[in-house]
C-alpha cells in the first residue's frame, strides 16, 4: 500500500510546474514502469564519478551518502551524481533542498524535465522521500537534522524494495547507518578570478571514499573543465585584504597579513 501523508500535502517542482507529491502514482497507474526497471544494471554516472564507487554504475537499491569536509561542495556532488541517470531516462528527485538552484542542474547536467524539487516539507522529509522512492529512481534527501535509525533502515529496506538510489546528503550523513559508499567532499576550488578580476566559471572538487578498505580520490568538474590558460597576465599582485577587516580598518591603517590577488 502507498506511504500516506496526513495534513496538507507537500507541492513538488517538475519541469517548472507545481504538483501534488501523490500526483507521482499517476505513471504507474498508466502501466508505466521506472526505469529502474528498464535499466536493471544501474545508472550510468558522468565523468570521473566511478572512480569513488563501488560499481562503474549507480547500482539501484544502493545507498550512498554525501557530506563535505570544506565548506561548500555538497549539493554540486548531488548534481553531479543525478546528470547521469537523469540524462538516461531516470527520474530524480532532491528532497529538503530550499537552496537548490534549477539552473545549478542545468548546468552540471541535470535533465530538468526528469528533475522532482521538494525544497520544503514542513519537517517530514523522510516521510516525504519514502513516497518518492515509490515512483522515483533516485532520491537525494538533504539531512537537516540527525537521523533515527529506525527510519534510516526503513528508507533504505524501501530502496532495495523498488530500486531506487537513495543519497542522503549533507553534514549528518556521515551518522546514516550502512551506506553502500559514502562519498567526502575535501577541497573545493574555484576558477575564474585570474589577476583579481573576473567571473567565477568553473569549479573542482576532490571527492575522496573508502572501496573495499582502499582510499579512493578523483577531481570532478561539476560546470565543465577551465581552459588552459595560454596567455598570463604579469604584474604585481596587491596584498589580500580581508572584507571584515576592511570594514572596521581605520584610513591609514595597516592591512591584515598575507599576500596574493585583490577580488574585486
């Protein structure tokens, strides 16, 4: 029997449109299946991303948690991890996100017309990614708080049951019991300043986990790969001031430490 939700139903985003999150029930009422089921060997994953799983394919019934040691990161890595399967024909959902852009996904490869947003559940995300799982190939569900175990397992026994993926993401996620992979964000870079001025462009992840007792690492591109730099700018580089310092600076004061380039 379908999972039910009491009180006011949480609306979704698919493809610029609002709906009702029991409107999912509707394709498999139409006699169609999820393509879990058309694709029974997994989901193909875009890039360097095999290199930090277990399986060269996202396996369906898995679960694969997410979180970051750096200070941003996270929700790329969700991306990165839904183009793929997305661009297969899967249906992907991304619950408890608010900040998510559409556009973001896009950009990393996300096929929007394949793409559920739930950024808001009034505190029922795991009650609202268990309803999902019942129609959606893979489900990311941002962790806003810890999780019980009790509905850790109850989520990822439903995964295996309909094949779904599930991705718990976010600073919790390291505390979600019996993860298939679990996948660290550690260094987060951005490109695009050159000599101080400039737009940020493109963007680096060192993604790193743990196969079969040996550390793994890769460097994914979530926006596309900088060009080589063919020409170089020279001239001297301004001292890095800090903008808190900047604020409270007295005129004439001195700048804080450290040298390099000046982002305007």
């Amino acid at each position: 029997m379908p999972c039910r939700i009491h009180g006011p139903v949480p609306m979704l985003y698919v493809n610029g449109e609002v709906m009702s999150v029991h409107a999912l029930q509707l394709p498999q009422m139409n006699g169609l299946r999820p393509a879990s089921q058309l694709i029974p060997q997994g989901f193909p994953v875009d890039g360097e991303l095999s290199g930090v799983l277990p399986w060269p394919r996202l396996r369906p019934g898995a679960v694969i948690g997410v979180t970051s040691r750096a200070s941003a990161g996270v929700t790329s890595l969700v991306l990165t991890l839904l183009a793929g399967p997305s661009k297969a024909g899967a249906w992907c959902a991304v619950v408890g996100a608010a900040r998510l852009s559409a556009s973001a996904a896009s950009h990393v490869g996300v096929k929007l017309s394949h793409l559920a947003l739930v950024p808001d559940s009034a505190g029922r995300d795991n009650q609202v990614a268990g309803v999902l799982m019942e129609g959606m190939d893979v489900v990311a569900l941002r962790l806003n708080a810890s999780v019980h175990q009790k509905d850790a397992v109850r989520l990822a026994a439903k995964a295996r049951r309909n094949g779904s993926v599930l991705v718990p993401f976010g600073s919790e996620s390291a505390r979600w019991p019996g993860t298939d992979a679990q996948l660290v964000v550690s260094q987060v870079r951005w490109h695009g300043l050159r000599e101080g001025r400039g737009l940020l462009r493109h963007c680096s992840l060192t993604v790193s986990s743990v196969v079969r007792g040996q550390h793994r690492h890769v460097t994914l591109y979530p926006y596309g790969r900088p060009e080589p730099e063919t020409s170089r700018v020279h001239g001297r580089l301004a001292s890095v001031v800090s903008l808190v310092d900047r604020k409270h600076m007295r005129k004439g004061g001195a700048r804080s430490a450290g040298s390099g380039r000046a982002v305007s």
